[in-house]
C-alpha cells in the first residue's frame, strides 16, 4: 500500500468511527431524553396524587368544621327558644293584662 492509500484508509475509517460515535451520542441522547421524561412524568403523577391528597384532606376537615358550626349553631338556637318557651307564659299574661286591663 502506498501513502496516499494509507491516508485514504485512516480517513475513511476516522469517517466510520466519526458516524459511529456520532450515533451512539444520538442513541445516547434519545435514551437520556426518554429516560428524563419518565422521570417528569412520574414527578408530574406523585405531585398531582399529592395535591388530590392535600385536596382531600382540607376537604374533610372543612367538612367537619361546617358539621361542627352547625351543630353549635343548632344547640345555640334550641336554648335560645327553649329560653323564649320559658318566657311565652309571662309574655301571654302580659299581654292578657293590658288587653283585660285597657279594655
């Protein structure tokens, strides 16, 4: 072989490996990329499962909250009545008196 074939050959393998490598980096590349999106997407699916939760979570304790005010409310409003009740007597004879009375 001569010096020129020599060249020749060393080129055109330095073009091969050059090929070669350079598509191992886009296999590389893609498997990164790939890989990396995964990753997002399984980020993405921890943190939305992690909000629902969260969502939940507030949703039920506002839930019993409401249920709690509520029920405050409610015996608030049953003595409040239960204290008219104990008051419609007097009240009816007031009245019964200044009727009776200013009649």
């Amino acid at each position: 072989m001569s010096m020129l074939e020599d060249i020749k050959a060393a080129e055109k393998a330095a073009d091969e490996l050059k090929k070669e490598k350079t598509a191992a980096a886009r296999t590389l590349l893609r498997d990164a990329q790939e890989e990396a999106r995964k990753e997002a997407d399984a980020l993405v699916a921890k943190a939305r499962e992690a909000a629902q939760k969260t969502v939940s979570e507030a949703e039920a304790k506002a839930h019993k909250e409401a249920d709690a005010f509520v029920a405050r409310k409610a015996e608030e409003d049953r003595q409040k009545a239960e204290a008219a009740r104990a008051r419609l007597d007097n009240a009816v004879k007031y009245i019964m008196e200044k009727v009776v009375i200013e009649c």
